[in-house]
C-alpha cells in the first residue's frame, strides 16, 4: 500500500501543480519565460513582509511573555493561527481535490482503495500548505530558537511540529467533507447545498470566533492579557480549550529536552496517527459512494424540456449569460471561492455593533453610523467595485472553461457577444451580492435608502467598466491546464492580479474621497465616480476592438 501511495501522491503533486508543463514550455521549449519572473517578482514583496512580520511579532512576543514567565508565548500564537487558518482553507481545497478534480473518472477504476485515494490527495493539499505555512513557521521557529537557545531537542520538535500540526487541521477538514459530501449528494440539489454548506462553516467559524471574544469577561484587554499572563501558562491554558493540538505543538518545543515536552510531542504524533487512520477507515466507508452519487445525474426530466423551451425563444446573448452565470454558482469549487467575500465583508463590517472587544476591527473604526450621505454613496459604490475583483468571476472567466474552452470557440458567437455576455454575468452576481451584503450594513449603520440606491447605481457601471478590463486579462492569458478546478480561480495569477487591482482603484478613489471631506468638495464625489468609470470604459473598448481579436484567435 505504501508504495501505491506514494506514487499516486507523486502523480498526483505533478499534475496538479504542473510541474511537467512548466519544465516542458518554460524550459525545453523556452515559451513566456517573463510568467514565472513576473509571478515570482509580484509574490516576492507579500512573501518577504510575511517573513518579516513573523520573525518581529516572535521577537516582541518572545521579550512580553518573558516579563510573566511565558516566553513561549509566540510559539502558541503561531500555532494557533496555523492550525486556524490550515483547518479553515483547507476545507476548501480538500473539498475540491475528494470531490471534484477531473482525475476522478481516472482513479476510481484503478486497482486502489479508497482510502488510499484519499490518502494521496490529502498529501497533495498538504505539500501546498506546507510552502504557505513555512513563511510564518520557518521565520518564527528560527527567531525563537535564537533567543531561547534551543538545542536539539529543540529542532527535532520544532520539525515535527510543522509537518504533524497542518496535517491534523486538514484531517479534520477532510473527515468534515466527507461526512458533508455523503449527505449532500443524496440530494439533487447536491451542488448548491455543498456551496451553501461552505458559506455555513464559514459564518460558523466567525460566529465562534466572535464568540470566543465576548466570553473572556472583561472589556479591557490589558487587563485580559494580564489575566492570562500572571496565571502559569494562561495563555496556553486558554488556546487548550480551542485546539489543543496547538498548545501540544508550543509545549513540545518550549520544554524539550524535558519529559513534559517529549510527552506532548508524543500527544501531537499520535494524534495525527489517530486522525489518519480515522480518515482512512472513513474513506473506505462512505468516499466512493460519495463519489459515486455526485458523478450520477439526477432526474428532472420536465425541468430539462423547459430549460429546452427557453433556450429556444431566448437569445444568443441572454443564453450566454444565463449558461455562465448558472456555471459558476452551481458549482461548488467557483460558487465557495467566488461568493465568500460577500458574506465576510458584511459580517466583519457588523461585528462591531454586537461584540465589546472589536475596537480593533477596521470597520468600527471607520465609523459607519456617521459617515456623511455623500461619503455613503461613494463607500457604497467602492465596495461594488471592489466585489467585482474579489467575485473572481471576471478575472478567470475563460481560464474556468479549461479544457472545454474549444466548444466555446467553436460556437457562431461573435467575440463581442461572448466578451459582453461574461461581463453581465459577472455583473449580475455582483449585483445581486453587493446588494445583499450593504443592506443590512445600511440597516444598522442607519444609512438611508436613497443614498444606498445612489451608491448602487454609481457603482454597477464602475463595477462593470473594472470587469471588462479583467476578462480581457484573463482572455490574454488564460489558466486552461488545469485538474483540480480550484486552482482556476484560487492558483491563477489573473485571480491576484483582478483582487489587488480593484483594491487599488478603490484606494486611489478612497484617498479622493478623503481629499473631498477636507476641502469641503464631497459634492464632486458622483462626477468623481462617473468620470472613473467612464475612462475604465472607454479604455476597455479600445483594448476589446483593437486587442481582443488578437488573443481570441491565439488561443
């Protein structure tokens, strides 16, 4: 079994990160050299200040615990947060390489168990997050060992630690999917009860972050912080309660050579063994009929000949938009990655109205419920704009069709046609979510409706503008070989380049706004607005006309 596993793992590592690909055009053949340069050098900031941050938060944490006895205190910080956010993220991405990769078809008729399977793909997602997690582990394992003066011990936990803990989350994650993934394809709305089960786990997860924060019984944090330092290991006491794998890992490298620390590492080895095994036994159980019953077709005989009855009296255009628009939130991987942000953003922004101890988050500090009408309607078209690159819907609208981008190409649609029915599409998504998540921001803020609508309508045609630039971006350079779907939005560069884009739009609008409120000119903020989003269109159009055929017939 070892060895069958070890080769699909590899087999599967290759695929899906391309590796093959990459060396066969970038190498042999010596094909868009600038791609990795470009990506390298654009990832190379984020990942030298996340290095960074870890090494001067392990410093600053290291010297504050140390006044109450706990130096170890960056050790349980860091571990938390990994195994947080590995737990979190990984949910996503394992459900995405169990459930809904195009290697499926491929694997199940070949001579391996399930759980096997299961396996192989758990240490795919696993390798990824190992890469994500040594820019915060590596800076702040080092960090510590140098001022604590770790020893062996030291080392040898500290390494074990970063390989088990992440594996743990992700086992979690992945016992989760499959549970979620058995029930919900006993439905034949399996599709849409998987993404709205995401977006569940989700707001789960906010809510019991929230609530963690309200339930310490105090409003001052100073005077929490002093609680948990002045009690022996407080702190650590408190992560236990969350995830004591966390404060398994932190101990372990805190007190090696001592026996308490060779005893929590012994807790955390054996329960990664635990939660492998608890994994493999539940994959041989219930994965393949799972899988099974989400690759079969669900009857609906007359809503297909309606669908049928509608496609004929429909336009060209329109059926183009319903087709993408449809695409994209009924499948799981898309809908999850794509919608998430419209549910964040509301929940972050009303957080403060509930919670006593969220002074610290941005949208409280903003000041909501005194904005001023103007300054309203312009936050309110920025988020649309913003949205619009954070949906993802735009910036990888060819790059989903993958392999299939041919049936497309081979349609007698005119490139204007297909380019225009993306763009709405994407825009009725973001329509329809940005509207969601301001009401009830405005219903709490107590913003009025006609400032709302303004916004809206100010920021739908802005919105739109920003959408066409990207699905020209992604036209230009389009993801296509890709397996596992989630890396068409989650792994493609036009995905990054489409969220900081708009952000930075937004900013630059913002810093505007801002020069407005100081000089008494926020009048100008709808002709700012307008005048935005009439110079993205106009260069939009030009790029589509002159450009746009080009790269259409490239591909």
């Amino acid at each position: 079994m070892r060895n069958r596993v070890w080769s699909l793992y590899l087999a599967l590592l290759n695929v899906n990160y391309g590796w093959s690909a990459a060396r066969y055009y970038y190498i042999k053949k010596r094909q868009r050299i600038w791609e990795p340069i470009v990506i390298g050098a654009s990832l190379a900031p984020a990942a030298g200040f996340a290095v960074w941050l870890s090494w001067l938060m392990t410093e600053q944490l290291y010297l504050g615990g140390l006044a109450f006895g706990q130096p170890h205190l960056p050790l349980v910080a860091g571990t938390l947060a990994i195994a947080v956010l590995s737990l979190f993220f990984g949910f996503f991405y394992v459900l995405s390489a169990f459930y809904f990769s195009n290697d499926l078809p491929v694997l199940l008729p070949l001579p391996l168990r399930s759980g096997e399977i299961l396996l192989a793909k758990l240490g795919v997602v696993l390798t990824g997050q190992y890469v994500l997690n040594a820019f915060v582990l590596l800076p702040m394992g080092i960090r510590y060992g140098m001022l604590s003066g770790g020893g062996l011990g030291y080392i040898i936990s500290a390494i074990v630690s970063f390989l088990v803990l992440p594996l743990i989350s992700l086992v979690i994650a992945g016992v989760l999917t499959v549970l979620l993934m058995r029930f919900v394809n006993l439905s034949r709305y399996k599709d849409q009860l998987t993404w709205i089960g995401g977006i569940g786990l989700l707001v789960l997860v906010f809510g019991f972050t929230f609530w963690l924060q309200n339930s310490v019984g105090t409003d001052d944090p100073l005077v929490l912080m002093e609680q948990l330092m002045t009690r022996a290991d407080g702190l650590v006491k408190e992560v236990g309660n969350i995830f004591p794998p966390s404060v398994w890992a932190a101990q372990a490298m805190a007190y090696t050579p001592k026996a308490e620390g060779w005893l929590n590492l012994l807790y955390m080895l054996l329960a990664g063994a635990v939660s492998l095994g608890a994994l493999y036994l539940l994959g041989e159980k219930v994965f393949l009929q799972g899988v099974l019953a989400g690759l079969e077709g669900t009857r609906g005989g007359a809503r297909r000949k309606k669908a049928g009855r509608e496609l004929e009296v429909r336009g060209a255009f329109w059926t183009l938009v319903s087709t993408e628009r449809k695409l994209f939130v009924r499948d799981p991987n898309f809908a999850l990655n794509g919608l998430v942000g419209y549910v964040l953003v509301p929940v972050m922004a009303l957080l403060p109205a509930f919670g006593k101890n969220l002074g610290d988050n941005p949208f409280d500090m903003l000041a909501l419920d005194q904005l001023d009408p103007l300054l309203v309607i312009g936050g309110v078209a920025l988020f649309f704009l913003v949205m619009s690159g954070l949906s993802l819907i735009p910036s990888t609208t060819f790059s989903r069709e993958g392999r299939y981008l041919w049936i497309m190409r081979s349609l007698p649609l005119s490139l204007g046609q297909i380019i225009g029915s993306r763009v709405a599409a994407s825009q009725i998504i973001n329509t329809v979510g940005c509207v969601l998540g301001t009401l009830p921001i405005a219903y709490f803020a107590g913003w009025g409706p006609l400032e709302v609508l303004l916004g809206a309508l100010l920021g739908i045609p802005l919105a739109a503008a920003a959408a066409l630039l990207l699905t020209l971006l992604d036209l230009s350079r389009p993801m296509l070989d890709w397996v596992n779907p989630i890396r068409a939005v989650k792994s493609n560069f036009n995905a990054i380049i489409g969220a900081f884009g708009t952000f930075g739009l937004a900013f630059l609008l913002g810093a505007l706004f801002y020069f407005n409120g100081k000089t008494g000119t926020l009048w100008l903020i709808p002709l700012e607005l307008l005048l935005a989003a009439a110079l993205l269109a106009g260069l939009a159009q030009y790029l589509t006309r002159r450009w746009a055929p080009k790269l259409w017939a490239r591909l």
